[in-house]
C-alpha cells in the first residue's frame, strides 16, 4: 500500500532534507509559497510542467497534516 504522501520524499542529500516532491528539487515550502502568492495549482502545473496537479495537492495535504501534528512550547523570559 502506497503512503498517503508517497509523492513527497525527504533526503539528506535534496536541499538539506525539506520535503520535496519526488524526483525533483521543489520544495513542499516552495510550493506553499507560490501558493500563498495567489498561484493556483493550475498555474504551477503550467509553469513546471514537470509536477502533476496531484504532486501539488499531495504537498498541500503533507503540509495541512504536519502543521495539525505541531506542538508549541513556549517559555517564558525572567527579565
């Protein structure tokens, strides 16, 4: 059975370990950035061709799914 994200690697190697879709040097984190510059999945596909639209949802659902896992800690500062 395929992982949820199996289009989504991590390597040591690859831009320090940033999740990335596979095969390719793109970041999960750039993705996201495009994204949140008002690109849509269309306009990424068009311009890296390279990707599918399901590479790009697969990133959007890895990063949803990491972020709803997050703990925050917070300490607090003595002056």
């Amino acid at each position: 059975m395929n992982s949820p994200y199996h289009r989504i690697v991590s390597d040591p190697e690859v831009l320090g370990g940033k999740p990335c879709v596979r095969g390719t040097r793109i970041s999960v984190e750039f993705l996201l950035e495009l994204m949140a510059s008002g690109a849509t999945q269309a306009d990424i596909v068009r311009e890296y061709p390279h990707l599918t639209a399901e590479d790009v949802e697969q990133a959007l659902r890895y990063a949803a799914h990491f972020l709803r896992n997050e703990v925050l800690i917070t300490a607090k500062v003595e002056p």
